[in-house]
C-alpha cells in the first residue's frame, strides 16, 4: 500500500467537509434561483409596462375608430329607412302621373282627331298573376333569427305586392275625319316610351247627310313604371372606389405612364 493512500483523518471530518462542500451548492444554486427568479420578474414588470404603453398609444385611435364606426352604422340605418320611404313613395306615385300620359297623347295627336273621352283605370292583369302565383316558391317557414322587417318595408313589400298584379290601361274615345291619319296616331302612341300597346277596339263610320268621318275608341297600354316588374331600372350609384378610379383615367391621359 502507497503512503498517498493511507487516509490518516478520521471518517466523521471527512463527513463534515462533505457536508460542508454541500452546503456551498445549495447556496450557491439558492442564489442562482433567486437571481434567475429577479430577472425573470424585472424583465416581465419591462414587458407589462412596454404593452401598457403600446396600449395607452392604441387606445385613443380604437376610441376614435369605435366612435366612426358607431356614426356609419347610424348613418347605415338612417339611409336603409330614407330609401324605403322612397320606394314607397315611388309605389304610391305608380304607374305614370297623369299629366305625362295626357300630354303624350295631345303631342302625337293631328288636327283631323278629336278626343270625346280619355278614362284612365287600372286593371289586374290575369295572365301576369297567373304566372307570378304558378312561379313564386311556396312560403318558407322564418328563422328565429332572422331580422324581421321594420313597419315601413312592410308597407313597402304590401304596396309593392298590390301594384305588382294592376297594369293601367288609358281608354280613349273620339272621331276622326281620316282614318289613316287614326293609324299613324295609334302607331306613335305605341312607339312612345311609357306606352307598350295602342290598339284600336272599336271603329264605326258616323251617320247622317253632313257627317264625315269614323267613331272609334282604344286602348293605351300603360309601360310598367319604377319598382314594378319590367320597369325601368334607375342608374347605380358608384362606389366611391370606382369614382376615384374614374376620375383618376379621366385625369390620366392616354399614354402617359401611371
């Protein structure tokens, strides 16, 4: 045996020099937890107070945004209840005013034509409802959720229901001196934009020694007028989008680089 390994202290001081040596690790990785643990807390105190910062610099912008989008929902629902009052208006006021019938009718009328009567009714048309109740889908059964309709599309789509099935016919009676000139009459009348038909449903010569001339009565078929069916459809507004793109190629010359 070597003399480096004889052992000459006894077992209990090694014990305590090992306890000792233990000791100093637990400390020292003590230490390094509590160290560790500090830092971690400083940094995130760091990171909470960089988000509340980032946060107050947002928070003014998300206010003001809130606020713009609560004023266009407004503005959303005030325009929606503008343009069904004026589509009901626009039902009310179908088919065509009065005036501009008569008006059509004395602007296309000659000399030769005088006009006895002029009787303006509005009749259901049997072919069109006919179709429209053999066409229309059976009623389907409304959703819990689904938004109901406010009072005034109500009376809009009731409206817009009754109009849907009349076509105004204007009934007219009179004589003529000449009966070509009647034709040529009848024929502007149904080449006139809020006409669709002109016929002729009577026409009989007049009697007696000093009497020239035809008795005859028609009927004008009234075109259908804004909002029912086969009417005229009025422009689209554009986007605000496709104003600025117009603009910007009426401003932009053809050409020229972009």
């Amino acid at each position: 045996m070597l003399l480096d390994e004889i052992n000459f202290l006894p077992d209990a001081y090694r014990q305590k020099a090992r306890r000792r040596q233990d000791q100093a690790w637990r400390g020292l990785f003590a230490a390094a937890f509590v160290i560790g643990i500090g830092a971690t807390a400083v940094y995130q105190q760091h990171l909470k107070s960089q988000a509340n910062a980032e946060f107050q610099s947002w928070e003014a912008p998300f206010l003001a945004a809130t606020a713009q989008n609560a004023r266009l929902a407004a503005i959303n629902a005030s325009l929606k209840t503008e343009r069904t009052q004026a589509q009901l208006f626009t039902t009310f006021r179908t088919p065509w005013p009065r005036s501009q019938l008569l008006s059509a009718i004395a602007a296309n009328m000659s000399d030769n034509i005088v006009l006895l009567e002029v009787r303006i009714e509005s009749a259901v048309e049997e072919s069109s409802t006919a179709a429209q109740v053999a066409s229309s889908p059976p009623p389907k059964p409304e959703s819990p959720d689904a938004v109901k309709p406010s009072p005034l599309e109500k009376d809009l789509l009731y409206a817009r229901e009754q109009d849907d099935k009349l076509r105004s016919v204007v009934y007219i009676s009179g004589e003529t001196r000449e009966t070509s000139e009647l034709h040529i009459f009848l024929a502007k009348l149904a080449s006139h934009p809020l006409f669709s038909k002109a016929q002729i449903t009577s026409l009989e010569s007049l009697s007696g020694d000093t009497s020239t001339g035809s008795r005859f009565t028609a009927a004008l078929i009234v075109q259908p007028a804004y909002g029912q069916p086969g009417g005229p459809k009025p422009p689209v507004e554009k986007t605000p989008e496709q104003k600025t793109a117009a603009e910007t190629a009426v401003a932009t010359p053809m050409g020229a680089p972009s």
